[in-house]
C-alpha cells in the first residue's frame, strides 16, 4: 500500500496500491496474472513462517501456496481485466487533478510527503538508527525448540529470542534464546531458565525483533522498534534480574537433589538417538513422514497436500500450462463469464 508515492509501482509481479501518485494517478491496483507470478509474491508468505517457526515450517507453508498459485492466478488474472480498463479510464480522467506540481491536489500529497519524511527521518534508515538505509536480515528461527534431542524448529540462531528444551540431555542439540533459555528435564537438569539481569543483556536478547520488524516492514520500521525496546531495555531488567535471584537458588537445588534420577528418565524416553530404545522414537518417526511427506512434489502422488490441491484444482478448474486460466467446465467458469461480459460492455 502506497500512499501519495512520488511514481506508481512498475513491478507487475506482486500485490500492490497505489493511491495518489506523482505520476498522475488517483489509484493503481497490481495483481499478479501468472501462476509464477503469483508464486513469487506468496513466496514471502513461506519465508516468514520459516523465519519465525524454522525451516520445515516454511517448506511447508511454502507447499501449500505454490500449490493454490494457479488458483490465485486465475482469480487475480480475471480481476485484472476488469479492473485495468475501469482504473484505466478513473485515472484518464482525474489524473491531471492528482498530478504533482499543478493538480488540484497536490498541496495534499505535498504535506503528505512531508509528514512521512518528517517521520521517516526521525527514525533512521538503518536497523539500529544509523541512517545507513541498508535493509537487516533475519535467519530465525523467533523461538527455537528442541525436545527429546530433535531441534523442532531447527538450529538456533542469534536471532532467536528464546529456547525451550523438553526432554533433551545432550547439550549439543539444545535451543538456546538471546533473551530467555528454558530447560525441563533436559541437560541433567529438572528445570532451568536463563535470563539477562542487565539493560545491556536485554536489549541484545530483543535485538532480533528490531531485526525481523526491518526485514519484513523496511529499516525504518526496524529502527523504530529498535528505539523501543532499547527505552525498555533498562525498566524490563531489574524484573529479570529480581527473577533471576529468586527462581535461581530454588532451581538449583531441586536439580542437585533430583540430578541422578532426571539422567535416567531422559535417558529411558529419548534413547540413544531416538532409536529403536527411545520411547519417542515412535514419535519422532511419525513426525519425520509427516514433513517428508509435505516436503514432496507439489500437488504429486507422493505429497500430503494432493488432496488438497487436487481439490482446489477441480473447484476452480485452472487451466494447464501455468497461465492461470479457467477452464470453461470449471464451476466458477459462470462466475468469469459474468465478469467478461461486464469487461465486453465497459471495453465498448
């Protein structure tokens, strides 16, 4: 969404509006006309999953969008040819009032133009308010979680905020968050929860959400974040650090006292591995065909999501060949045919 832009978006590949643009248009709507296309701008969607909730949660939203692409395209295709003459002939029109530098309304987009500076500049172009302008880049996974020694969401990172560890006594396979770690019956321990008992500590622990906030938002957004959290920074500190100086010594010493017995229960639930002695192994296994299964050809024989996109297909009826077209036998095809007679009568 873009509001009085000093030119109207040129990509023709993703979803966008544009409102009052220098260039002389009132509005502009872009919709992506190709399952490929359409592919791309949902590619985002699969990208943020995984950031947030690690990679197989990505490649599995990942599957699930390109798999309803050629759906999508022959809905945004079909909006496309009636919107495009509609705006085409709006914009004609008004165009000259909204242009700036002598329309009508450009005294309105100027002080838009202005306020949006104002603020922008305020903010700083970099991550951590530098003014650089570059965009920060954020690996993920937000939280990490391991349990019975599987890393769920993947490995950590130093952008994930928290770890959580269930069942897990190798140290080695253990989330670790730059903000909290949280432990239950995982490295020899019953339970353990490690927090910073500084300002300095907690806003490094928040630092990945100023980096997620500028890698989805823009550097903008991520320096205003970064401006919050680090204003909170120094009141959120002497709560973790009163925290820390109570549940610590509880801690502690139910670990000392139940230390032998938490080995050999985690040891009797994880196995060796999660092999064939792993209680969980069962488990684990099951999880593992799952995500292999998602992990397949989109739409083919060997994906969990083919009846699912095999029904999206046959609702639609989208044509083959990636154009993102209706077939006419396609229960929806009345639905477009309305709409082409609508975009007959507005050509005329």
């Amino acid at each position: 969404m873009n509001l009085a832009p000093p030119t109207s978006t040129k990509d023709q590949t993703g979803f966008a509006v544009d409102v009052l643009t220098g260039d002389g248009k009132v509005v502009q709507v872009v919709l992506p006309n190709t399952t490929q296309q359409t592919q791309q701008a949902l590619a985002l969607v699969g990208s943020l999953a995984g950031a947030l909730l690690g990679d197989h949660a990505g490649q599995t939203v990942m599957q699930v969008t390109d798999g309803v692409a050629p759906a999508v395209a022959g809905v945004t295709s079909t909006a496309n040819s009636v919107l495009a003459p509609v705006l085409n002939t709006v914009n004609g029109a008004l165009g000259p009032v909204a242009a700036s530098g002598g329309g009508v309304l450009a005294p309105v987009t100027e002080a838009v133009t202005q306020v949006t500076s104002a603020i922008t500049g305020s903010l700083g172009g970099g991550a951590g308010g530098g003014g650089t302008g570059a965009t920060p880049t954020f690996n993920g996974p937000l939280v990490g979680a391991t349990i019975g020694n599987n890393q769920v969401t993947g490995a950590s990172t130093a952008d994930t905020v928290a770890g959580v560890n269930l069942l897990s006594p190798n140290p080695a396979a253990a989330s670790t968050g730059q903000l909290v770690t949280a432990d239950v019956l995982s490295g020899g321990k019953v339970a353990d929860v490690t927090l910073p008992t500084t300002a300095a500590g907690v806003q490094a622990g928040l630092a990945p959400v100023g980096r997620l906030a500028g890698s989805l938002l823009g550097p903008q957004a991520g320096s205003a974040v970064n401006q919050v959290t680090t204003a909170a920074a120094p009141v959120v500190a002497p709560v973790t650090a009163a925290v820390d100086a109570l549940v610590s010594p509880i801690l502690d010493s139910a670990n000392a006292a139940l230390a032998p017995t938490v080995g050999q229960v985690t040891g009797s639930v994880t196995g060796s591995a999660n092999g064939a002695g792993s209680v969980i192994g069962p488990v684990t296994s099951v999880a593992g065909s799952v995500v292999n299964g998602l992990g397949g050809q989109t739409g083919g024989p060997g994906s969990l999501l083919a009846p699912v996109t095999g029904a999206v297909g046959a609702v639609v009826g989208v044509g083959t060949g990636g154009s993102g077209g209706i077939n006419p036998g396609s229960p929806v095809a009345p639905v477009t045919g309305v709409l082409g007679g609508l975009l007959g009568g507005l050509r005329r």
